[in-house]
C-alpha cells in the first residue's frame, strides 16, 4: 500500500466508516424515487453495474429484487463484503489493491 495513494485513504476511510455510513446513507427511501425511474428504463432482466456500490443497500438490492443481474464494484473491501451478506442475489467485487 502507498501512503502518499489518495486511492488508499479512501479505501480505509470507508472500510472503517462501513457500518456508520450505511446507517446514515442507506436508508431504503433517500433514493427511491431515482430506483423506481431507473427500474422504469432498464430492460426485464437486464445486467447492471454498479461502480461505488458500497454496501449494495438500497440500490443494488433493489435492483436485484426486481430481477435483474446486478454486478457491484467498490474500492472498500469491507463495503464489498458486507453487499455480499447483505444483497446475497448479486455480485460484489473489490479492485485489487497495489
């Protein structure tokens, strides 16, 4: 890892926030009505990437809910593990580090 890499503190910051920020960003409302138009353009069953998906709550879970194959990218190991258990119909990964 190299300390001067703002990719890194990045990474830590949200691998140790994880728990936190979902409490204050992942309610399943502040972003409804942007799933709902989002749901309304993609087609049945249609593949999705979701680059910054954090925890997957609430939007690839959503989207996985209504049938679609979601793929979900994030800098935060620790996001990416907790979208795993927490929106088990989806793929999580985490680039790796350098």
């Amino acid at each position: 890892m190299n300390p001067e890499d703002p990719k890194d503190s990045v990474r830590r910051g949200y691998d140790l926030l994880s728990v936190q920020y979902e409490r204050a960003f992942g309610s399943e409302t502040k972003y409804g009505s942007w799933i709902e138009d989002l749901l309304g353009r993609l087609p049945d069953a249609g593949a999705v990437l979701d680059v910054g998906c954090g925890t997957g709550v609430p939007v690839a879970r959503s989207l996985a809910a209504a049938g679609h194959r979601v793929t979900g990218v994030d800098i935060s190991g620790v996001q990416v593990q907790r979208a795993r258990e927490l929106v088990p119909g989806a793929g999580f990964e985490a680039p790796p580090h350098r």
